[in-house]
C-alpha cells in the first residue's frame, strides 16, 4: 500500500511540524499531529511486527508505537535521548511514531520547497531547503506505510546525492580561485 502524499492545499497552509530521526531533518503538516509526548512505559507485544516498539493507553485508546530509527534501519537511540512521539490517525487509528526530536513549526512560506528525483518519491514528497539543511517532506501515513529497505536505501542516495553535489560545488569554487590566482 503506498503511503498518501501529501496534497499542495495542505502544503498551503504554511505549518509544518519540523522533527529529526538523527542525522536526518523531516517535516509534515502539523495538522496531520493530533499530539507530541515523551514515550510512556510500553507493553511489548509478542510476535509484533519488529517495527513495533509497543503498546500504550492514551485517553482511553489502544495506540501502537512504531520505532522510526528501527524503521529506517538507523542505530538505537543512544541512551539519555527518550525521544518524543507524534500522534497521528492513519484509517481512523491512533499511532505514536516515536522520532529523536521535535524542533519546532515553521510556516512553508520561509522555505524553499524541491521535488525530488522520481525514486524517491513513494517515501517523501519532496524536500525544504533552509539555511544550507535538507529538511524531507512525509505524511503521517507515508511514515506508517513506508518500506525498511525502500526508505533506507533512498536515504542513502539522497546523502550519496548530497555529498556529490557538495563536492562538484567544492571543485567549481577550487576551479574559480585557480583562474583568479592564474590572472
């Protein structure tokens, strides 16, 4: 099932809930977040899908708790850091993805918006570009509904994109001093 993108009407209405799965920058539309929280104490739940950290009550629901680092195929969350959890609806159920960080909203309108290549898109919708950072653009279902090996093998083509466009625009700056310094 792919996740749902999100639509230009909700990109349109400026707020978007900035938060990291570290090193990496995310944002959504804030509306899509009916709360942020630190992570309760979880019941474990035998034969659960491994992404799943969890269960836990909150106001009267049953709400499962999907580890975004375990998702994405990154490394544990250090010991110190408990996180934070987006609560979000995806077919009428209440989940909790449980990222590193929450930073802040911000209004669209201060960032510049990028689609990116085709490949990558059934996992983000596009990416902001603020301040020289890379901030990728999801949806609450497309968090729920993305691939393990899908979204780890696109985060590692969107750095290996990164970092060859850093190093062709370190090599057009060291060519542009070269011929100032041969005149």
């Amino acid at each position: 099932m792919q996740g749902e993108s999100v639509s230009q009407s909700e990109r349109d209405t400026g707020s978007l809930l900035r938060f990291a799965i570290l090193p990496y920058q995310f944002c959504l539309p804030a509306v899509q977040v009916q709360a942020i929280t630190f992570p309760p104490r979880l019941t474990v739940l035998p034969l659960s899908n491994v992404d799943v950290a969890g269960v836990f009550m909150y106001q009267g629901e049953v709400v499962t708790c999907i580890d975004m680092r375990h998702k994405f195929s990154l490394p544990a969350r250090r010991n110190g850091n408990p996180g934070q959890l987006l609560l979000g609806r995806v077919a009428d159920i209440l989940y909790a993805f449980w990222v590193d960080e929450v930073s802040d909203i911000v209004n669209s309108d201060t960032l510049t918006w990028s689609a990116l290549p085709g490949i990558h898109d059934r996992v983000f919708n596009g990416c902001f570009l603020k301040d020289q950072e890379i901030i990728l653009e999801t949806s609450i279902e497309q968090l729920y509904t993305s691939d393990r090996l899908e979204v780890s093998s696109c985060l590692r083509a969107l750095v290996n994109e990164r970092i060859d466009e850093q190093l062709r625009e370190q090599a057009g700056n060291m060519a542009a001093s070269h011929r100032i310094v041969d005149r």
